[in-house]
C-alpha cells in the first residue's frame, strides 16, 4: 500500500519469510533553481533523526530506524527514504 502525502510517499512491507513489518517513507530528490536540496529531503532526514533520537531514550514507543539513503533509478527518477520496523 502507498500513499502520498505533504510532497512524500509512505507505504508498508513486510517480508514474507520473517514476517517482519516495514514502514517506508520516501520523497523525490528535486533542486531547487539554486541547486540545493527542497525542503522536504531535509526534513525527511530530519524526521528519520529525530526518530532516531527519540528510539535512544527508551521513554516512549516509536518505530525503530533502519535506514536512510538514496535511490538513483534507471528511468532519471531520484528518492530519498527512510524505513523503520
């Protein structure tokens, strides 16, 4: 399932052999005409840090951050995401 949301995409997986559910949550890598990245690729790093921080106070339940990166397809289309489990 993926829907689109505040400029970024979220969806969910799970892996069939392990059984273990993914959160997916990723945004179009655009520039912006001076080049630099839009607002919605740092904040997506900035919730997946915030995330991060948050899982390493071990006050609170939140879904736990496994990665966070760059995707440069084939097709010219460019994303930046993060998962959590």
């Amino acid at each position: 399932t993926t829907c689109t949301s505040s400029g970024a995409s979220i969806s969910a997986a799970i892996d069939s052999i392990t059984g273990t559910k993914y959160f997916i949550k990723q945004a179009s890598l655009s520039q912006s005409q001076h080049g630099s990245s839009t607002s919605s690729n740092d904040m997506l790093y900035a919730e997946y840090q915030g995330v991060k921080e948050m899982l390493e106070t071990n006050t609170i339940k939140v879904p736990k951050p496994i990665a966070f990166g760059e995707y440069h397809g084939n097709n010219g289309v460019s994303s930046r995401g993060c998962s959590f489990v």
